[in-house]
C-alpha cells in the first residue's frame, strides 16, 4: 500500500488527523477581544472545528469511485484570521484544516500556503500533489477527510505570541481515497489498528502579524535520547 494513504497519514493530513470543514467563522458575529487568551463568551470553541468560509470555483460535482471530484468550493482566509484574538486563532486552525482537506480531494496545495507560513505541511502533503499530478488517484466519500475537535474551551498561553490548543483528530468514517495504479479503493478509517482518535496539541504561533499553525500528536511530543526537543512541526506522514 502506498505510504501516503496509511491511517497516520490520513491523520497526519491535518495533524495526526484533522477534518472539518466548517468552523463558523464570520468575523461581523465576532466580539474583538483584548487579551486572546480571554473566551468570547457567545461563542463557544470546545467540540468540532467548525469553518464556513468559501468560495465557488464552478459547477461543483462530487467525487465517485469512478471520477474525482470537479470544482470543490475553496476555503479563503475568514476576514478575522489575522486577529490577535481567540477568535482569530479558532479562525486559523479552521481554515488550516479546510485548506488540508481541500489539498486532499484536489490535489492543489495553495490555499494551505495562506496558513502554513514555513511550508511544513506543503512538503509532508506532496504525496497528494503529485497523486493528482499524475492522475494516480483521488478522494471521495467527503469532501472533509480529516475530522478534528478541540477538547478545550480555551488555549493555553506559554507566551505573548505562543498558544496551544489541545484536541482530537481522526480521518472520516466515509474517507475513501480511490488508487488508479493498483484499481482500488482504500478506506482510510480502515487502514490501522490505532484507536480512531489520535489527541494532538494545536501550537499556534503569532509571526508577522499572523498565526502560524503546527501541530504535535501524543508521541510527537515526547522526546528522544539525542534530540533536540521542542514541538513536533509536524506528524509522521
């Protein structure tokens, strides 16, 4: 099986998994807040990443088993995803994860490069863009393979430009990713044993006046004899 389709791949798409695709995030029903540490109280952000900023790319027609997907709507930057807010960081892992799973049912890396400011990710995901590329495969089933929550109200402050966030990812039940070369489909749910959720830490950095976002799993973050320590950049796809 090929390596970019394993379960940790799938999860690691967007963090040792990451989905969703709707995270409610219209900046005019958003309070601006002072200290982004600080909950905006009608809003509540534990549970499912939830994103709702998009545009049409055409006449949109979902992916089969038998064709990939034609025109998915793309994810665009939510007018607040810049803010130094807790708003502003719930609008970015939004957007992180809609632009992961856009990458993986088209194949098209760009949107991913708004949020993913060092290209972490545009290089761990390539294997996506060159299936597409050279017409070896495609998505289908849904249109948001990745799936995560947050398992916390609020983020926890380490600094005035670093925040984390912790939650749980894991690929769509219905995820199917459809293999040209071998002609056959593969359900990522399926494709391991480990337990259907992986808890990954969300670290929101603030650069540049923007969030950078990057993500650690469980085992990402315990260190090895003879490494250098820190955040896991990234998840073993």
């Amino acid at each position: 099986m090929p390596a970019f389709v394993t379960r940790r791949t799938a999860l690691g798409i967007a963090a040792a998994a990451a989905a969703v695709a709707s995270l409610t995030a219209c900046a005019s029903d958003i309070r601006p807040l002072e200290d982004p540490s600080v909950v905006d109280p009608m809003r509540p952000y534990k549970g499912e990443l939830k994103f709702d900023s998009y545009k049409s790319t055409g006449t949109y027609r979902s992916a089969s088993a038998t064709q990939k997907a034609e025109n998915p709507p793309m994810p665009i930057p939510p007018q607040n995803m810049k803010s130094k807010t807790t708003s502003g960081m719930y609008a970015a892992l939004g957007y992180w994860i809609a632009s992961m799973n856009y990458l993986t049912v088209t194949g098209d890396n760009e949107p991913l490069k708004n949020i993913d400011l060092d290209g972490i990710y545009v290089e761990k995901m390539k294997a996506y863009v060159e299936l597409y590329a050279k017409g070896e495969g495609w998505m289908y089933g849904t249109t948001t393979p990745l799936v995560a929550e947050l398992t916390e109200e609020t983020p926890q402050k380490v600094d005035d430009e670093q925040y984390r966030w912790k939650g749980i990812a894991r690929s769509h039940k219905d995820a199917v990713l459809h293999y040209v070369p071998e002609d056959r489909d593969i359900r990522l749910a399926e494709t391991s044993s480990d337990s259907s959720n992986d808890e990954i830490t969300f670290v929101l950095e603030y650069r540049n006046d923007a969030w950078m976002v990057t993500v650690e799993t469980k085992s990402s973050s315990t260190t090895s004899p003879g490494s250098s320590g820190g955040s896991d950049s990234g998840l073993n796809v």
